[in-house]
C-alpha cells in the first residue's frame, strides 16, 4: 500500500496544470498529427521505447509520440470533424485530431505518458482515461477532478501506466453531447513482456451510435434510445473494413461500448474465448468458449480464436443493429394484399412501389430514391447478391495465403467442392409435404392481439 501511495504522490506532481499557449510554446509542445481518412491505417512498428506489437484499429489509426526526457508525449486536439460513416454519407461530428473515434493511443506497460489536449470545440471538454489508474487529479472529470479546459487552452495529463489491458478515453464534460456527437477513442496498453498475452494479429474498434435525421448530417444529441445509426468506430456496413487474418493465426478483437445499450457481438465460424476487460487480463482457468459475448454499456472485451480459413461474419446480434436508418412508425405489411390500393396510388404515383407485404428482403435489392446524405436501411453485396445487412457488421476473412503483416482485404471466399450450400435439384420425386397439425378455426371470441406503437416507456 505504501508503494501505492507513493506512485500517487509522485505521479500526481508531475501534472503541469493549463495555460492558454502562445505560439512560442506552442512551439513546444509535440505535433498534433491529422488524419482524416476512413480507411483503416495500418500503425508502424514502435519507432523508441519498448517493443510491442501495434493494434490494428478497424478503421482508425494510432496515434504516433516522441519521446522527451524518457517520457513519451502525445497531442490530442479536440475539435470538429467530418466524417464518412460508409460511402454516400458523412456526418458532422466532434472528434479528435481530425477523426471520429480519435487516434488510439498505445503504449507499453511502465512507460510514463504526458498527454497534450488542445480545445478546438466550441465549449468546454475533458478527457477521462476510461479503466487506467492513475492519480484522481488526472482522472479528467470537470469540475471534480480538474478545472475544465477552456475554449483555445491546452491541459497536460501525465502518469505511469500501471498495468496492461484495454482501455478508452472520452469526455467528463458535456458528456451527453461530446460522446453522441463522436468524441471517444481506444487507450491500449501492452504488457512489458511482449511474449505476455502474444497474439499473431491485434484489432479493436469502438462500438457508437448515432441519431442522425434523413437528409442531415449533424447528430441530434438529445436521443436517449431511438438511435439509427449502429457502427464501428462511427462506420456502417458495408463501410466497416475487413478482418483479414491466415488460416491458424491467433487473432485477438477488442471492443469497447460506449453506446445506450448493450451489444450481443456475435462471431460465425470458429468459437472464442473471453480473455480480457477493461478491469484485465481473465486468467486461463476462468474462460470459457463462447460464439457471442454481450457487452455492456462502458465496457470493454477482449476476445481471442484460432482462425479458420473462410469468410465468417461477426456482428451485433440485436436484428436492428444491422440495419440502418430505422423508422420506429413504420407498419408491418406482411400478408396485407396491396393490389387494389396500389393500382389507385400508382394512378396518381407513378413510381410507387408495394414493400414489405413478403418481409423486407426486397428492400436490399431495390435501388430507391432517399434523402441526400442518406444511407439504405439495408445495403451491401457479397458474392451471392446482396447481404441485407448494415450498422454494425463485418467479416473475418480468413485465407491460407495471407502473408504476415498483410490485412489487405483479399476479396471474397473460394469453397472448396463440396463445401458450399446450394439449390436441391435433384430429379427424384418431389419430397413428401411435411405434416402439419390442423390449426382450429378463429371466431368471433378469438383474441385479436394489437402491438402498441411509440417508445413513451423506454
């Protein structure tokens, strides 16, 4: 305990407080690099300090440091972005450094960090670091644990990291508005020993979400739970990226939550295992297999598997967290006979189209007219037509000639004979109807079940 204490007192001390910079001391301080792209980026090799494996963010990037008196420096600035979230649609977000989750921030365990945060925003922020001890007044929470950092300043965090894991940052400030509007990123901590924990390919991304109008761009913040947009480092399908990995590769996948509500991530093909939070490292006697973990919200996971060669699609398994711009008004039509209503609007539309009398899978083969800045409820095409498929999901693609350090999406799965499902055709009689027990007939008692509308008791 007295070891403890003394990391506190000598951590806490070194906190350098906030000044508005000049341009002098701006001088000083490390680069604040930009980066706008939405396609993953793959991190470099540490280029000082310990050695560790990089983490893949799944489309995002690592923030890169320098080294000053044996303390590495980052530089965040928090400021405005713009944001594809899959092709034919951006938004307008806050972010960091340019994007939105901002850069993950990756060191080892035992380095000393100093953290440069600039304000760009039109209001007051302050970064947490999300699951990290560290000294209370550089827990980043405003007005308790620290004066806010005002429009145009610069505030200094620095401590030890103490042990190795999963972690985030966002803000204490405004957080109801700074996190719907994007503000949120990886923190990731690799152990000193990099055989510890030693995987063959590392990814990790953010889960978020998005209540974003058709036609708009700009998220309305006040959203509680009617959220309709679902994504990945604020990416929808199909503007996800990949995981790439080789046939017999460990692959490790971290995902943090900070949305409304829980996530099911649901993995296909081969099973995994639970192998770290945001509390640690699950030792090996206390895991499990599993094909779908539910992560809550404010919580992070680590998952582990050994790769299996195939195109294997991972994904939320609450059904409309795969879909995009959701209507909560729209009615089900399934079984309602349109012909006559549709032959009487098609006289006065002529465009109009009958949807969803047979479910809604012909929305993901029709091309319809729909906002400006609008993505498709479901959109997305593999090799057999379309997926039916948005927000949050992706594939693993896994190949037995991947080379190492290649995540390049190397297209899409070949079956080998005899592995694929297909059509029955075979010139056989006809297979026998399948017995059906007789239903009795409704009547003027029979119960007619109606299914409230609206969200009033969420």
């Amino acid at each position: 305990m007295s070891n403890r204490r003394t990391f506190f007192k000598a951590a806490g001390a070194t906190f350098l407080g906030a000044a508005a910079v000049s341009r002098a001391g701006a001088a000083l301080l490390p680069e604040a690099v930009v980066q706008t792209s939405a396609a993953t980026q793959l991190p470099p090799p540490p280029p000082n300090g310990r050695p560790y494996q990089p983490i893949v963010t799944l489309n995002g990037w690592s923030l890169p440091w320098r080294v000053k008196d044996g303390v590495k420096e980052f530089h965040l600035v928090a400021e405005p972005v713009v944001r594809e979230i899959a092709p034919g649609m951006t938004a307008n977000l806050w972010g960091y450094n340019g994007s939105s989750p901002g850069p993950t921030i990756e060191a080892v365990e035992g380095d000393r960090i100093r953290i440069f945060v600039t304000n760009k925003l039109p209001e007051v922020t302050s970064v947490h670091w999300h699951g990290i001890l560290l000294p209370s007044g550089m827990d980043g929470v405003s007005g308790l644990t620290q004066p806010p950092i005002q429009v145009g300043k610069t505030f200094v965090y620095e401590f030890v990291l103490q042990r190795a894991g999963t972690f985030m940052y966002h803000p204490h400030a405004d957080e109801m508005v700074q996190m719907a509007m994007g503000m949120m990123g990886l923190f990731i901590v690799h152990p000193k020993d990099p055989r510890q924990f030693k995987v063959d390919r590392d990814f990790g991304f953010i889960l978020n979400a998005y209540d974003i109008a058709p036609g708009s761009a700009t998220p309305q913040v006040n959203t509680m739970l009617d959220f309709n947009l679902w994504t990945w480092n604020s990416r929808a399908f199909p503007g996800i990226d990949p995981f790439v990995a080789r046939t017999g590769d460990r692959v490790r996948i971290r995902v943090g939550n900070l949305t409304m509500t829980n996530h099911p991530i649901h993995m296909h093909g081969p099973h995994f295992e639970v192998t770290g939070t945001d509390g640690g490292w699950v030792p090996k006697s206390a895991r499990w297999p599993e094909v779908t973990t539910d992560i809550a919200v404010g919580q992070m996971r680590a998952i582990e598997f050994n790769a299996l060669a195939g195109d294997w699609a991972i994904h939320c398994h609450k059904s409309h967290h795969t879909m995009n711009a959701m209507g909560h008004g729209v009615p089900t039509m399934i079984g309602v006979d349109h012909r006559d209503i549709a032959r009487k609007i098609s006289s006065l539309v002529p465009d109009y189209m009958v949807m969803g009398e047979r479910g809604m899978h012909d929305m993901a083969e029709m091309e319809m007219p729909i906002p400006d800045n609008t993505l498709p409820m479901m959109t997305g095409t593999g090799p057999f037509g379309p997926v039916g498929m948005g927000g949050m999901f992706s594939v693993v693609k896994v190949r037995d000639d991947v080379a190492r350090g290649d995540y390049k999406d190397p297209g899409w799965y070949r079956h080998p004979a005899g592995t694929l499902a297909s059509e029955y055709t075979s010139e056989a009689p006809a297979l026998p109807a399948a017995p059906r027990a007789s239903a009795p007939p409704s009547d003027a008692s029979t119960l007619q079940v109606r299914k409230p509308s609206g969200h009033d008791h969420h």
